[in-house]
C-alpha cells in the first residue's frame, strides 16, 4: 500500500548506483518523498578486475556510464548486473548526485555504510546553521552487492514506515532506531544534526 509522507528523505552510499538507488526506487514507488546522492570523490563500478575500476565523474548520466560500459564489454557488465543496475538508474534521475553539493533539507538521512555516516555528519557540520532545524542521521549498514542492495531496500522502506507512524520524531527517534536495531540484529548509528 503506498503511503503519502510528509517526511523528507535521503539515502546515501558512496558512488549513488547501486544501494542508494535501490533504495530510492523501492521507498519512491510506495509513495515516499525521497531522494539519493553518493558522498565520493568519482563515481567507481566494478571494473575487468579488482584493481581496474571504471572511474566517472558526478557529472556523467547514468546513459553516458551505460554506453561506455556496454562499448567496453556488454558481455561481462550484462553478466555482473552493472547493466540492469544502470537502466535502472537512468529511469529514476539523469546521473548521480553528490550530496556535499546538495541544498535540499531533509528529515531523515539514511547512509548505509559507516564511512558515508561520516562524511555525511562532516558535511552538515560544515556548513553554516540558518535555524535550527533538525536532521536525523541513520546509518544501517548493507554491503555493496546487488543482493544485499534489495534486502536493503526493504530494510529501509520498513524503518522509513516506523518513521512516519510518529507523531513527533525528535522525541521517538532514539526508540525507533532501538527498536529498528533490535529487529534487524544490526547497530544501528543514529545522530542529530541542524540545518
């Protein structure tokens, strides 16, 4: 059932291809207010080994990174889902986003790995408090696989539903994230930032 919500959401992973967009695909399609950045330097997908990756600036689409990749080898990016990652992707937003140059305010950011947490806690602290307007920080760990990626995303989605049954988040939030933690069987870290 898809839930109208009044929260403003962000999910974030480091390059804004696989688990962040998964998880923007799966929390938009049930109604959320949702959107996705990456907090790296470039863009990085799997390469023809581990050490080769293919590097791509923010500023590339999803289609230019889906046509060089399919001009490199259709074969091995179609066989390791890098292909069907990026269709996806180009069907949600033109290309990746960073979210050190993001200017929208959200209620809930949600990172999925420890690294993100903190460049994502670096950036906000960074810059200059306009009011005090709250922003809760969530990271729920998931590893960087296409897998994982989809159990996520419905990791995600169950958090971000608890989240909109409240009627105020600054006060419930430490035990939904307790009680998100629990269920899951995962740390989950949680901070407060201002806007």
């Amino acid at each position: 059932m898809d839930i109208p919500t009044k929260l403003k959401i962000a999910v974030v992973c480091s390059s804004n291809q696989n688990r962040s967009m998964e998880a923007h695909d799966f929390l938009s399609k049930r109604g959320f207010n949702v959107r996705s950045f990456g907090t790296g330097n470039q863009v990085k997908l799997p390469g023809p080994a581990l050490n080769k990756p293919n590097l791509y600036n923010f500023d590339v689409t999803y289609q230019e990174i889906y046509a060089d990749l399919e001009r490199k080898d259709r074969r091995m990016y179609t066989q390791n889902g890098v292909l069907h990652m990026l269709d996806r992707n180009r069907r949600i937003k033109p290309k990746p986003e960073r979210f050190q140059d993001a200017k929208d305010k959200f209620d809930v950011i949600i990172t999925v790995e420890e690294k993100v947490y903190d460049a994502v806690i670096e950036v906000l602290e960074s810059r200059p408090q306009e009011g005090n307007e709250a922003v809760h920080v969530v990271n729920i760990e998931i590893r960087d696989n296409h897998e994982e990626a989809t159990l996520g995303a419905f990791l995600i989605c169950d958090f971000c539903s608890a989240l909109q049954e409240s009627d105020d988040l600054d006060n419930d939030m430490d035990l939904i994230v307790q009680d998100f933690a629990d269920k899951i069987k995962k740390i989950v870290l949680h901070t407060i930032c201002f806007y």
